[in-house]
C-alpha cells in the first residue's frame, strides 16, 4: 500500500499573529512553524500501516523552501520520502489541484490530510482532492483500519460517531481520535540524521487558476471586562443579561 500524507506548514498556536498591506497578508516575521495539528494525527497514523503493514509512506507539501524544515521533520518522524510542490498555497482548490497532479502520477492508495489547517480553517481541501481524483472520501475521520483494498472507517458526526466501509483508493480528512496525543511521535537523533539522507523532491506546480483572492485580514475583538454579580443578585444577572449580553 502506498500512503501520502499531506503535510500544511502553519504557525505554531502560540505565536503571535500580525497582518501587513493594509491587513491583506499574513505577516510571517518571528512566526514558528510546525507541522498543522490534524496532519500529525494522520502521519503517527500511517506510521501504523507501515509498521504493521509494510506500508510506503510519503509526505507532500505545497509551499516555497521554508517549508523544507517541516517535511524534513515528518521525514524523521519516519516518511520514506518528501515532495514538495513549488508554489504558494493562494486557494483550497490551487492545493487540491496539485496535490491531485502527485496523488495521480505516484499511483497512491491512500490519501491522509488533516480535515482542516490551523491557520485559514478552510477545511476544504480534502474533499476537492478526492473529487479531482474520483477517489473516495471519508472527511472527520477519527479512525481507519485497511485489509487488502477494503476499509472500514469511523467518522466524527453531530452527537456520535459513524462507520463507514469502503475500497481504496480513498482520500480522509483525518484529526484527533486517528491516534491520540499520547501517540504522537517526536523525532529522535536518529531519526534527524536518517532523515538528511531521504529524498526530498521539489516538482513544480502544474497551471491552475486562482478563484479566490484575500480582501483582508480581521483579528478576534478584544475581550470586554468582566462584570462580577453578588451570586444572591439575581434580578441584576438577569437584567444584565438581557440589557448588556442580550442573551436573554
């Protein structure tokens, strides 16, 4: 079974967000970097089927050189190979696009990207990969076991859970529940100097339209001050509720 895994380079959560150009681009000055949260669940993940199953692990990219670092880590993590797609990830469906060109050209089986990255929440890439690539799809994904080409998947619904069985090929939105925190990996000295010696390819991208273009960045409104209530003042809680909160 050959596996890929798509790997969003994304800032770290406690970083400090800015924006330039009149609040139209991300400004990346003093920004970490890491590996998008939902990617990690699903790379620990096919660390699994190559373990256990003998699987051929992949990692892909979109993005410039200074995404090199962090597909060098999946690789120490324990990827077999990188690829790295030369281009500036502008829209959902730009990613897709390229992604389906290295999902179609190396033949693979199973497609796992995170339901969504940390930084634009677009959560839209996986299912216009599989669309692309008349694969099947199986998005909120929070576990996954393969026999041969069949699939047996469990999703994340609204109040519960659902299993679904399928056939590769098969792309999932995976996150959390894949494997738990617990399992994730971090890469040991080993690892780092296995992987200075595994390929890291640079293709670049095949033409593709941009459909949509950022108009401007807003930060979250700073939080309001915190009004404390005598917890026997009831009649004030409600009347703040209903004048201030207008909740009620």
């Amino acid at each position: 079974m050959k596996i890929l895994v798509c790997i969003s380079h994304v800032p770290d959560t406690t970083s400090k967000i800015n924006f330039t150009d009149n609040n139209t681009k991300f400004d990346k000055n003093g920004v970490q970097f890491v590996i998008n949260p939902n990617d990690e669940f699903g790379l620990t993940r096919a660390m699994w089927f190559k373990e256990k199953q003998g699987a051929t692990l992949h990692v892909v990219n979109v993005g410039g050189p200074e995404t090199e670092p962090t597909l060098r880590k999946a690789l120490a993590i324990g990827a077999d190979e990188a690829i790295r797609v030369n281009a500036a990830p502008t829209d959902g469906l730009f990613v897709a696009k390229q992604l389906a060109k290295i999902m179609q050209d190396g033949a693979y089986d199973l497609v796992i990207a995170g339901r969504e990255s940390i930084d634009y929440n677009g959560g839209m890439v996986p299912g216009m990969l599989a669309a692309l690539t008349n694969a099947n799809f199986v998005n909120t994904c929070i576990q996954i076991d393969v026999d041969g080409n069949n699939v047996v998947a469990v999703r994340e619904i609204d109040g519960g859970k659902e299993t679904l069985k399928t056939t590769l090929p098969l792309v999932i939105g995976g996150q959390k529940g894949l494997v738990e925190e617990s399992d994730l990996r971090i890469p040991n000295m080993r690892g780092i100097m296995q992987a200075r010696q595994k390929p890291l390819h640079v293709v670049e991208a095949v033409s593709a339209a941009n459909e949509m273009q950022t108009l401007s960045f807003e930060k979250p409104a700073p939080k309001g001050a915190i009004k404390m209530v005598d917890a026997e003042n009831i009649d004030e809680l409600i009347r703040l509720l209903h004048t201030e909160a207008k909740v009620i």
